[in-house]
C-alpha cells in the first residue's frame, strides 16, 4: 500500500513539472489558451506556451494548485544526494540551508573571491584559499578597524564574523553557517578594552544564521553595533583591542 502511495505521489509530481525548466510548479499556475500549464517564472520569460505556441491566458488552474498545495516536494538538491521532502510553504526555507545546496564565500565582502560551492566543501576552501584567517579557537582578537572577515571553526561547527564601518556607524555580527534553530543554541560575546586596560564596553548576543546577510543583522542591531564616536574612544593607532568570545547557550 506504501507503494502505492509513493507512486501516486510522484505521478502527481511529474504533472507539475515545468516544461520549460521541468521544476516543480508552485501557485500561481496559469494557462494557455489550450490549458497547459508553465511554471509563474517562466510565464514572466517566454511569450508563446512553449508546448503548444498557443497565447497565455490569465486563468489560473485551480485544481492544479490545489494538488501542489497537497503535496511534499523533493528537495531542488536531490541529484546531489539530499532525499528531504517537504511541503510548499518550507521547502524554500529548506533550500536555504540544505547541505548539499550552494553558498558564496564570505570573504567575497571585502575581497573577490568568487568561490560558490557545496556548503560541505565550504570548510575546505577555507582552509584553502583563506587560512591566515581561519581560526580554530572559540574567543580570538580582531584588532584591524577595517572591514575584515573571518571563519571559526569549534563546537563542531563553522562560524563567519563580518566587521564593518559605515554610515558613521561600527558594526560586528557573527553567523553560523547553519539553521536559525542551530544558530539560537550559541551566543557571542563582543569586548572592546581600552588601551588603559580599565574601560571596556562589553555586548552578549545570539548568534546569527547565515541565512540572514550581513547587511540585515546590522540593520536589526541584533550585533555589536556603536557610533563612531564612541568606537574612537578605543582605538590607538588605527586598531583597536576587540575580543570575540563563542560560547553555547
């Protein structure tokens, strides 16, 4: 009977592939005026069905969506070896942090680094191509001011930590490259010591999931986030003596 069932399943599934990119169809899925189906992104790109040549309409099949509502779709990563299946609203969120997906090099931020691969080989094109910095610690200083990048590895994970100037602003965020579930079992912590080695500032916050992009961690100030006034007050010689410290929850 099981059998059964997973073969309805994917003859249910080959009748919402695409025609033109032979995913799988999401809502909205409209017609031809001779009632084939096209995926909503290749609608936007072609003029004609591309099975008939017929004129498009805007009716949307209804039962269709119903059906691709109803159903669990293999993960996009399938031929690389992901067997996940998941319903139509989390198999997006399943694709962002799928293992066998593909992720860009964090060090593209301040330097090209054009590297977009496996996210299971991320760790050895960083030992690589990016091993000065590459550390191996859970607490390590960042004393350059400048935008600077880097990968920990400890806990059995990979984390990336993005430093950045701008807009007035001094902003420092750590990600694991992970879950947001995952990311909410560690927290990091940020000190800055003076050069007296009497005042600090010091903030403790969740880490991040890679998920989210440096620019909206800063934005949400969920991260070491100071004017630059204040950061001034730290800094001698153009560097200035920030600690990170990762720790689990």
């Amino acid at each position: 009977m099981e059998d059964l069932s997973r073969a309805v399943d994917d003859a249910l599934l080959k009748g919402l592939e695409c025609p033109v990119c032979m995913e799988y169809m999401v809502p909205p899925i409209k017609l031809c005026t001779n009632g084939h189906n096209t995926c909503s992104k290749c609608r936007a790109k072609v003029q004609r069905c591309p099975t008939c040549r017929a004129e498009f309409s805007e009716t949307r099949c209804l039962a269709l969506e119903e059906i691709a509502r109803s159903q669990k779709y293999p993960c996009a990563n399938r031929q690389r070896g992901c067997l996940e299946c998941f319903p139509i609203e989390h198999i997006a969120k399943h694709h962002d942090v799928c293992v066998y997906g593909k992720m860009k090099c964090h060090y593209h931020f301040i330097k090209t680094c054009s590297w977009n691969g496996l996210k299971s080989d991320f760790k050895q094109h960083i030992v690589a191509a990016h091993s000065k910095s590459f550390i191996l610690e859970p607490t390590f200083r960042s004393p350059l001011l400048k935008g600077t990048v880097g990968v920990v590895s400890c806990f059995g994970e990979l984390f990336a930590y993005y430093k950045q100037k701008k807009d007035g602003r001094f902003y420092c965020a750590v990600q694991l490259i992970g879950t947001n579930n995952e990311a909410s079992k560690y927290k990091c912590e940020f000190t800055l010591r003076a050069a007296n080695g009497i005042e600090q500032i010091s903030n403790t916050f969740l880490v991040r999931s890679y998920t989210e992009d440096f620019e909206k961690i800063f934005n949400s100030r969920k991260c070491l986030s100071l004017d630059e006034e204040t950061i001034n007050l730290f800094v001698v010689d153009e560097k200035h003596n920030l600690t990170v410290t990762l720790s689990t929850v």
